[in-house]
C-alpha cells in the first residue's frame, strides 16, 4: 500500500506502526502505559510491603520506557515498522490493556512480566522489525492473558 493510500484508509484500519502517526500514535500508548506503572507503584508501596530491589527495578523500567516512548515521538518518520500483521486499532487495543491491567494490578511480579514485554517491545519499533515486532505483539497477548 502506497503512503497516499495508507493516509485514505483511517489509521486503526492500517497496519501496525506502517507510518509515523501511528509510531507516535503508540509512542502515546506507551506513555500511558508508563503513567499507570507510576500509578500502580505508588498503590503498591501503600498497601504492600514490596521487595525494594523489586520496586526499584520497575521504577527503572518506568524511567526507561518513557525515555524510549521520547524517542519514538521525536523520531516517528524513521521509526516506520513495515510487515508487523496487525492492525493500528488492534495494536493500540493492545496497549490499552496492557495499561490497564499495570494499572489494576497489585502483584509486583505479574506487573513486572507485563512491563518487561512492553519495554522490549518499545525498543524494537525500527524498520525492517516487523517479524520481531509480531513476535512481540504475541508475547505480550500471552503475557495478559495468563496473568
């Protein structure tokens, strides 16, 4: 599909990170999905005793994932992720859930799987990618859904 094509077709019908509004479409996700990690770190240090190297490490990840997401938004037009077989709308569905169950979550260790896949997937939105992005996608669907 030719870019006048793709700008035709409404962004949640396209493929996946195919062109830069949708890299900062999703560079906003993972800033959500940042956010609710600040949000369930701080629930859980006030109902939880959590293991400090635990927390210290999901707040690493938390500085990490933003400053990727950062990347990706000052970035978008090389960022473009051709072949990754899903859908903009079924990508950011996605992420959407991935954020809120961060958000829902007081399990330091579910929350950590989660993150984990997330970070790894923020990092691998580059061109020629897609088959690792794919692999990704499937890894995090799997990850929400045996937590």
């Amino acid at each position: 599909m030719t870019r006048s094509q793709q700008m035709t077709v409404p962004i949640s019908d396209q493929e996946a990170l195919a062109t830069p509004e949708a890299v900062t479409t999703a560079a906003d996700l993972f800033a959500s999905i940042a956010e609710a990690l600040h949000f369930s770190l701080r629930a859980m240090s006030d109902q939880l005793n959590v293991p400090t190297e635990k927390a210290y490490g999901l707040i690493t990840e938390e500085y990490g994932l933003r400053t990727r997401l950062g990347i990706l938004r000052a970035d978008a037009p090389n960022r473009v992720v051709m072949g990754v077989g899903v859908s903009q709308g079924d990508f950011d569905k996605l992420l959407e859930s991935a954020a809120d169950f961060i958000r829902t979550s007081r399990s330091v260790d579910e929350v950590g799987r989660v993150v984990n896949s997330v970070s790894v997937l923020c990092v691998s939105v580059f061109p020629g990618k897609g088959a690792t992005v794919r692999f990704l996608v499937n890894q995090l669907q799997s990850d929400l859904c045996r937590t």
